[in-house]
C-alpha cells in the first residue's frame, strides 16, 4: 500500500505559486522560468531485452486482455498508461481497471494522455483503493472527484509535450502501457489510421512504446504481418490482444473538436485572422495551428478565405486535423498537414490517403526535452483559455468555479509559436474571463501575444512589434487592464473563489517543473 | 592516447573458437549459443537535453562541416560514426577525418555502417594515429591493412542488427555521428530517397540519431520545414551542414548490389528457387530476401516467374531493393518491399513514390536485442558466403587467402529466417568453398539449413522437415560431406592459411557476444 503523502514541502516558484517540492513521494522542482530550469540527467533507460524471449513466427497474440495484464505482471503500485485517441468513445481503459479490480490489485496509478466523460466509472476505483491517483488530465467527474479532495494521491496535470518529457526522463516510470490501436498485426505493429474503428494517429503512445516495461497492444482488427503503416512499432510490443470492439470512431468528434457555428465565437475566429493578416503573420509559405476548441478550430476557414484570395499557400498547418484543415489541403492552400491527433472522419481519411496529410507525435512536435521541437517553428498558434490575467497568464484547467475541468493538451507546447493568440470571450455566463490574476497559472503570460475579445484585441507589452505594426489597424486595439475594466463594468467584479488550502493537484510545466498547485473546493 | 591493449584474456567460446574477453580495453563477452546469451542490463541512457539550448527557429545550419565537428567539441579518442547509404560513392567520411587531422586530433574510433574501398585514404589516417581503430567493415585496403596487423586498435565487426544492439546497449557509445543526407531541412529532418544524390533509406543512421551525443546532418539539398519524408527526426539533430555534394549517387550501385549474368551463378539461383517451390516454401503470401551479391539478388527472378505461373504473390520482399524488386511490386508479385537499403536508382524511386514501398530500419529487421525482429519472419533468405563448412558454419568476412574482405551486412541477422539458403559455387579460383572448417565463423551451422551449389544440393541434418519434403526431388540432394568430396576431387585438399597467433579483428554474433576471432597474416 501507498503510504506517503500527497505532497511536502511547499515553496513559492517563480511565478510567486506556492507548490510543493514532493509529490506523491518523489521529488519535483518548482517552476524557474521559460527555459530557466537545464536538465542534468540521463533519460530513462529501458531494460535490454532479447529476441529469444519473443516468439519467432513474431506470433504475440493472447486470448484476453486478463491474461495479457496477468503476463505482464500487474500488481499493486504499477503505473498502468492509456490513451485518448477514441477521445470519448474508449472501451479499453474502464476494462483495464475492471480487471484490475478483479484481481484484487490495489494502489495503481492510471497515466492516461488524457481523460474524458466516458471515463467517469473509474471514480468507483479511485474510492476503493484500485486506483491511487491519476497522472494526466482530470475531467469531468474524476475532476470534480479530485477538486473534493477525494483522490488518495495528488494529480498532476502534464501538456501532451510534458507527458513524453516525463516518460523520456524517467519523472514518470509506465509498468504496463495499454495501446488501443484500430488495426495491428499480432507482432504488434498498429495504425490507427484504418480498421472499423479508425481514430487516425496513435501519437500520444509513442513514449509509452518506446519507454514502458510492458506493452499491450489491442485491437479489433488484426491484420497479416505487416500492418502498414506501423505507427507503433511491433518491436517494442510484448503482447496483442484481438477482441470484439476496442472504440467507438464516432465519439471521436467531441465538443471540443468541432468548429464553433456561434455568431459571436465566428467574430473572435474572424478578428484573429484579420489580425494576423494585418500583422503580416499570414504570407507565402506561413503556418499555423489551431488548438482544439471551437472557436480556435473555426480560424482556418478564415486562412483559407484570405490564402484563396491572394493566391498564396501555406507551408503546413499543424492539427488536430478537421475538414477544413484537409479541404484547405486538398484545394492547395497548404503543402502539408503535420497532424498530431485527428479531429475527426475526414482528418482521418486524409491521413489513410493523402502522402501530405503527416503523422507527428509529441516527440517531434512538442517534446522540450529534445534537441528541439517544431511548436517553436510555427509562425501563429490559436489556442483556448478559461481565463487570462492583466500579466497574460492564461488558464486552461479550471473553471470559473475553481473545478478541475480541462486537460492541458498540447496547449503549453504552442505557446512557443512564434505568436500566440487568445480569441476568448471577454466573459462567461456573466462571469469576466479576463481578470486580475488566473486561478491557476497553465501558461506565462511571456509566451501569450495578443488576447482577442469581442469587445478589443489587447496585444502584450512585450511585442513592441506587434504592437508597432497594429498601431493604424481598424481592430479595437485596447490595453488588458481595459479589457478587464470592461468586463468589470458589465459583469461587476467576480467574488474570489473560495479554496481550502489543500492542494489536490499540481500543473506541471513544459520542463517537467510545478508551474501551479490546484486546491481543493470549498464546499 | 588510448594505451590500452588491443585485446586480452582469451577463452574458448561455445563454438570452440578462441576469442578475446577484453577488447580494445573494453570487456567482452564469449559467444554462448543462439539464444543463450540473456542481457540483464539496460539501454544506454542519452544525456537529457533542452529545447532552451536549440535555435527557436529551428535553424541549426552552420557553415562548414568543420565548424560542427568543432562545436560538437571534437577531441582525442572520440568515436565517430558514418554510414555506408553511398557505399562506394560517399563523399564525407574522408573529409572528417581530413579535417580531424589538420586539428591534430588523435585516437578516434571510426564508426562506419560499412566501409568501401572509396574510404582506402583513410589508410593514412591509420597510420598516423588520427584513427585508433575501426569497428565496422574493414573491406579492400582497411581489410588488408588490418589483416597485416598494421591499425592500433582491435577491428571488431557487426551485422547491420548487431550495430544497432550495440549502440542502442551502450557497447559503442558515438560521441559524434556525421549523416550524410541527400535532402534536409534547416532543422536536421532528413531523407535519402530524393534529392540530387538521392541514394534511398538513410535506416543505417537511425541508432546513431537516437543516441548520439552529438549529431550533425550534412546535406546538399536543403529544403524549407518540414523536409518530408523525416527518415531522420530533426528533433535528433544538433548541426545541419549544407556543401556542394556529399555523395555520387551513381556508384549506389556497386559490384555487390547488382544481379549476376553469369550463367553458372544464375544457374545456382534458378536451383534454389526450385528447391523454395519444391519444398512448398513459395506459397500465396510467402516472403523472401535475398542478400547482396550477385547470385542472391537474382532469385527474385525466378520467384517472380513462380508467383505470375502459379496467380499468387508473396506478401513482403525483403530488400535491398533494385528494379527487379521493384517490378514485383508494381506488376503486384508482392504486397509491400519492407526495404532496409536501396541497391539501385529504380529502388530509390520506388520508395519515392510507391505507397508500398516501406522503409524499415535495423531496429525493426534486425536487433536481436528489442521484443522480436522482422528478420525471424520471413520464410526464406538467400544469402551469399565465402566459405562453409561441414557442420554448416559459414563464413562471410574473410576471403580464402584469410585476408578481411567484406562486412557482415545483414547477414547474421538474416539467418534468423525459416529457411536460410547459401547458393555458392562449390569452388572459386580452384580453391573449394565447401571445407572442413571455416577460416572465420560468422554464422553457426545450426542456423543455415541449405547449401546450394551447382554440383549439389546439401541439406542441414537437423532440418529433417526439409529432408523429407525434397526426398522425391529430381534435384541432386547430397550430403554437405559429398560436396566437399567433389569440390577437393576436383581441386585438391586446400591448404591452410597461415595465420601468426596475434588477433587483428574479431566478429560480433548478434547479440554482441564474439562469435570468433580473425588474425594477422603471414607473410
């Protein structure tokens, strides 16, 4: 049984957050600055294995997914990984603990990529001891669950980048990683980008497979030797497992992947790319991302209008794949797609057929502890908050309630674009979104550009530039502190949320540092 | 200055074979059988970087192949890797060590994938200590010069797998690895299969990207991000280097890359193929591969006659591909080329274009240390060999006067297939190929099921499957003690080479273990 604290040690980082220097046992470092905190280590050293352990026909199928995660020894402790790839519609990762549950296993932390509403009968586990804590985004339920106070273990919340850090670094050790992949051959090799439940990349197992001391790979349709492409690679699976139906494809297309059809949101899409055109971002041969969030998503339509207009293209735009990422791919108006995750059907059709449609991972794409990583190549990023404070720190994670609601995603990793946009709504259910200061700081606000509301664009006193190159635009050009004024004289000013001062998770920055400290609810 | 001994403490290993237990003042181990040797220790574990130490832009361009040696901090006794994508045609090798030479820099160990006998200048650099020794192929000049006792250091040979296995197990720790890439990107993504010197699948490179301390990529062909397809992660990458021409793609194509005309070897590969359909090996959805050299190539040939008579299709080709791979492909004789080295231009292309066309690296074919390999997979494997003996051993490295010649390759690795079979004439030059005990064992005889020669067809007693299944043949199946009969009735009983007792190189089984040891000639 897991017996130390949830946390120890607080100090005040460099944000002026108060976090906690050891976590769930092990030791962690306070947030230092962007690209303050210099690694000294070595990356995490797997086992040497040999092929005279693996079957020589590369035959590695088993019956269930019991006796796989019986052969790979699940016991008490371990850290079992999942992935978010079927976004709401995973059939695996409820299994999994299922089984775990069965066989009595207790104390185990979950490593998912992320979580999601579908996930919700796992609070059963984290109440009865088979789960201790979860690594990774906390939703929904399990957010609401661990903004409680209920989870025995403190979670810690890591960018899609911070995730393949800490498996590469060895701050997070993966007993078994379960992969669900939509088509494998039974040494193991998977795509993700066919099958009957086709969800497109399988990116975000990529660290798992290549640094877990057990690797099931699942499927629900295997295919001769080779499966091609092998998006994991057979040669770091030890078992597969076929059954009935791993994932509902359909599910893939949640809230947060379709674009917006609000009038008002389609106003701040609008202004961002009038911005950036007006800036000069948009030119012969720019990229761009944007983050998942309908109104971040609904920007390329409006690239596409001005790109079609000029006559110009894209070099790649960088998804979460749409429609309208690969119409724009399709009609010319890029020359690649570099694809970290597919947002829906058509992202994935593309992805099957068309050569320029890339598969990237959080390796290439975003991984800080590399010899760099291509967010920081990528001319605008357009991402989401939940809020976003007079210094420009922004917040993804919870919500104006103080709850745990949102994972990360790759929204740390994008703010090293070279510009980074924030279309919000300057408030929410009469609640202002620009504030005096963020509940919990997910990103400095060094790294965030421009804030664009309905009501004015503030662009961030840092970018002389930018603020330079707007100062005859037609935008409403304001500063932040009028913004917050506005959203104040409407909405009045927001009450404090009340905290305890129990942390029950902490965010972790692209680096692997405590960023903030998450508290639990005042009930 | 490296002072250590070449090697030390010599012992018997399982094959009888007196080899070294400490090389190059690194301890080794004695081969123990296929299979017999269990690591217990872990993959070498690369320093942490970070992404705050790389340009943000992505720009890692320098101007002169000199000045990333330099600040990749280039120094006495490192280790620097090349590769053989050019085989005879690269262009780099010799620049680095001229460049090293002109620093005065001393004792370094060269690392090549293979070696070529375009790299004879670098005798020089032999004899005047900036190279301490070679771990790679000492083919054509470096293999004389080696079997003369003449280099420093200890010569330690490795299949393509075994380069790989060491590397990836820290045996060989890379200081710096120098990749040579027909096309690339400012950021170091890279890929051989377009390009002015477009010479195919840089797969050999792949462990030295992964776990190099220092990589530079050298190209001449620089494109804007993202160079597609990323044969090499840029995120790997420390320098890029743009010169005038780093390869001469024509020269791809060397002596051992090209099928025979000979009548009499194309007679050997027409006897193998039939023996393949007789034995029920050529079957729908069977796989192949043939080795370099010309006799092997050529099978596929008489495969492709098989499948287009019979309305079947193999469903991968192994390759080294070239234009009769190639043409199975697109006539739709086979499903995939799983290729590991492109042998010729229409290779290349095909790998260009040809969604089928898959390139795979050593680390999925070949390492015997992952969880399984592709080489155990495939139904059979036609390889070449210098010599082979009654118990099956074969020899690929040194030539019958004893004098190191080749480089393993893949061959090692390819013995793993169901059926290996070596199609060699039974004699070269009157000297009998077929003896009573190799010169150097590189693969031990329980692993080679066929030995095809144009007097004879000898079967491994133990494949007493085989036996039986070829008892009806009307092709003249004999024992492997008939052949040597013929071939020593016909040329007289060989004489032995003189060797002195001193060691010069020694050959690495596949799962780093010395299989056997080579020695100085006499004069």
């Amino acid at each position: 049984m897991k017996t130390m604290k949830k946390y120890d040690k607080l100090v005040k980082n460099a944000l002026g957050r108060i976090v906690p220097t050891e976590i769930n046992g092990n030791d962690a470092v306070a947030y230092r600055g962007i690209g303050k905190y210099k690694p000294t280590g070595r990356k995490y050293a797997p086992p040497i294995v040999s092929c005279a352990d693996y079957p020589a026909d590369g035959n590695k199928t088993l019956p269930t997914l019991k006796e796989a995660l019986i052969r790979a020894g699940l016991k008490d402790g371990m850290t079992i990984s999942t992935h978010h790839h079927f976004r709401n519609g995973d059939l695996i990762a409820e299994q999994i603990f299922d089984i775990a549950h069965e066989l009595g296993v207790k104390d185990l932390m979950w490593f998912p990529s992320a979580s999601f509403e579908c996930h919700s009968p796992l609070v059963k586990y984290l109440e009865d001891g088979t789960i201790h804590h979860i690594e990774g985004s906390m939703n929904g339920s399990l957010g609401r669950f661990t903004s409680d106070g209920k989870m025995t273990g403190l979670g810690v919340l890591r960018s899609h980048g911070g995730r393949y850090q800490a498996v590469q670094d060895g701050d997070v050790h993966i007993d078994i990683a379960v992969i669900a992949a939509p088509t494998a051959d039974a040494f193991g090799n998977a795509t993700g980008d066919r099958g009957p439940a086709a969800c497109g990349l399988l990116g975000f197992a990529l660290a798992d497979s290549q640094y877990a001391d057990k690797v099931v790979v699942v499927t629900d349709n295997i295919v001769p030797f080779p499966c091609i492409p092998w998006q994991i690679h057979g040669n770091n699976v030890d078992y597969v497992v076929v059954m009935d139906k791993i994932g509902i494809p359909e599910k893939i297309v949640s809230g947060t992947t379709e674009i917006t059809k609000s009038p008002d949101r389609l106003l701040l899409a609008e202004m961002s790319a009038q911005f950036c055109d007006e800036a000069g971002i948009i030119r012969d041969g720019f990229s761009f991302q944007a983050g998942a969030g309908g109104t971040a998503l609904s920007i390329g339509v409006y690239f596409a209008d001005i790109l079609r207009e000029r006559g110009m293209k894209a070099r790649f735009a960088r998804g979460g794949s749409n429609k309208y990422l690969v119409n724009m791919l399709e009609e010319g108006l890029t020359d690649y797609i570099l694809d970290g995750q597919t947002f829906d059907l058509e992202g994935v059709r593309s992805m099957r057929e068309n050569p320029h449609h890339i598969n990237t991972s959080p390796f290439t794409s975003y991984n800080y502890h590399g010899k760099g990583n291509f967010a920081s190549m990528v001319d605008v990023a357009i991402l989401g908050a939940t809020e976003v404070d007079v210094n420009f720190n922004a917040n993804v994670v919870t919500h104006s309630d103080g709850v745990l609601l949102h994972g990360i995603g790759g929204w740390q990793n994008c703010l090293f674009s070279k510009c980074t946009i924030l279309p919000i709504p300057l408030f929410r259910d009469r609640i202002p979104v620009v504030i005096d200061e963020v509940t919990t700081i997910c990103g400095p606000g060094e790294l965030i550009d421009v804030i664009v509301t309905e009501r004015g664009i503030a662009i961030n006193p840092l970018r002389i530039d930018l603020i330079e190159k707007m100062k005859n635009s037609t935008l409403p050009i304001k500063t932040i502190q009028e913004l917050k004024a506005e959203a104040e004289a409407i909405c009045g000013v927001p009450e404090k949320i009340a905290f305890e001062d129990e942390i029950v998770a902490v965010v972790k920055w692209v680096d692997g540092t405590v960023i903030d400290s998450v508290r639990k609810i005042k009930k």
